[in-house]
C-alpha cells in the first residue's frame, strides 16, 4: 500500500478537529477517536518510508504522532481498547504535544 498524502491529511484533519471539541471529562475518548483517525492514514504504511519523503520538521511531527500512536506494554482490560488506556496514560505535556503535532501535519499536508 502506498502512501496517501490527501487520505492522510483528511485523517488528519478529522483527528485535529476531534481534538478540539471535548471537554475535560471527555478528553480520552476524544484521543482514543483521534488515534483511530490516524491509524486509517497509516494502516500497512511504513512510517520510516514515509518520513523519508518529508522535511525534517515534518519528519518529526510524524514521529510525535507515530511515538504516540504506540501501545506497547499496555493490555486491554474488560471492554476498555488499547486506545483509551493510552489517552489515559499520557501526560498533559504529552497531549499537547501530539495536538500540536496532528494540527501542524495535517496543515502541511495540506500545501
């Protein structure tokens, strides 16, 4: 599968807009969504292939992303996903910065 970079940004688009409506009690299931989102764009992509192709910020934006995006280590529990455990798990640095790096990407894509 080759990657799209119009898919992506509309992922991307949908991920940044998702993040911006929640309100506080909500937030992780707003990330877990907004993880999803993302995983459609990268969905049998190689992330390192596609930095490849990009700037070195942009390179790095996909890297917050991606570094976000992994789940290693946790286990899902009862009906909760892998998705809510890591919005859960993630601090407020953390968050602002993968929010920072969503918008930011999909902006790019976008030129």
């Amino acid at each position: 599968m080759a990657f799209d970079p119009v898919y992506a940004r509309e992922k991307l688009y949908t991920a940044a807009s998702i993040l911006m409506l929640p309100d506080g009690k909500q937030y992780d299931q707003a990330l877990s969504s907004a993880f999803f989102e993302i995983s459609l764009a990268l969905v049998g992509i190689d992330p390192e292939k596609i930095k490849a192709s990009l700037d070195d910020s942009d390179a790095e934006l996909l890297q917050t992303i991606v570094d976000t995006l992994d789940t290693t280590g946790l286990t899902a529990v009862g009906d909760e996903g892998l998705y809510i455990l890591k919005a859960r798990s993630l601090s407020e640095l953390q968050i602002h910065d993968f929010c920072e790096a969503v918008l930011s990407l999909s902006i790019s894509l976008g030129r």
